[in-house]
C-alpha cells in the first residue's frame, strides 16, 4: 500500500490481488484505502490478511470510531469478525485484534513515531516477521514491540523530535539483538 495512489486502476489491482493471492498479505495505507468505496470487498480475501489502518485510514472504509475505550475493542473486534481479518490499529497506544477473539493493547512507542514512514517502517517490519514464518499476530505484537521500543531507544539519545524512519531501520538490530 504505501506510495500506491488512490485511483479506480490501483484499487481494481489491490482488490484483484487479495481475491486470488493465498498468501498472508499486509494491507496499509493506499492498500488499504483501496477499500474505502467497496469495503465489502474485503471479505473476499483468499489468505490471511492483516490492515494496519491509522485512524483516518480506517474511518475511510469502516467508519467512525468510538471515543469510549471499550465501545473502541466492540467495535474493532465487530470488524475483525465481519471480515475475518487481523486488524492493527496504529496510534497511541497502538491495538492489534485477531478474529479467534485476542485483542492486544500495545503501549509501546513514542511521538517521534508520528512522522511519515514510521508506518511503512512498521509494515516492513511485519511483512519481514511474517515472511520468516510468524502468524499474523504474531508479527503484529512482535513488529509493534520492534518498532516502538526503537523509536523510545533512539528518543532517549537523541529526542522525540529528531527520531526519523531512517533511524529506525538503522537502529532496530539493537532491540532485536535483545530478544535473542
């Protein structure tokens, strides 16, 4: 999804992919808003599939969310259900939500993960994670982990404000060194 536009043509592709790729596939940004005026279509996926919306990206094809913490996992989890699909919710904090049920409240990360790429970045992660072998939650909760914790390494040294995506890619090996 990132660096697609938001056109009938791309939309069309993205669809066409997730009907007949039974792959896992990670959807975000454009590939996600690909859904925004046939959300419906997403039900037709063939593999398993993991949307990492940031709100504005999920208010384009699933509508509103609710402000109240636990009206917020009703309706995240009606969603998942309805779609058969892993959801990751990007912000603060950040919930990942599976269709079996498990919700995930993630508080990891900082506000210099509020900058352009820090969701590509994320993607990246979780594409890599699942490529290895890893479900799709898995490689939601770990990548989230990954990512977050960077970002909060990099801030001590530096600070929220100068922490970029670079930084990240660059820095990463350091919290994954502390996980084996």
């Amino acid at each position: 999804g990132p660096g697609l536009t938001h056109d009938s043509e791309v939309a069309a592709a993205v669809q066409s992919i997730i009907r007949t790729v039974t792959l896992p596939v990670l959807l975000d940004a454009d590939g996600i808003n690909a859904f925004s005026d046939t959300p419906e279509e997403l039900r037709k996926h063939a593999g398993p599939l993991l949307c990492t919306p940031h709100k504005g990206e999920w208010k384009r094809v699933f509508g509103e969310l609710p402000q109240q913490p636990s009206a917020l996992i009703s309706r995240i989890q009606e969603v998942v259900q309805k779609y058969n699909i892993v959801i990751l919710l990007k912000g603060s904090p950040t919930i990942v939500a599976e269709p079996s049920g498990s919700v995930f409240i993630l508080p990891f990360g900082n506000s210099s993960l509020a900058k352009a790429g820090s969701g590509d970045v994320l993607s990246g992660i979780i594409t890599s994670l699942i490529a290895q072998g890893s479900s799709l939650i898995a490689a939601a909760v770990l990548g989230c982990y990954i990512h977050g914790e960077t970002a909060v390494l990099l801030s001590r040294e530096q600070s929220e404000y100068s922490v970029n995506a670079t930084d990240i890619i660059e820095q990463m090996y350091r919290v994954i060194q502390t996980l084996v």
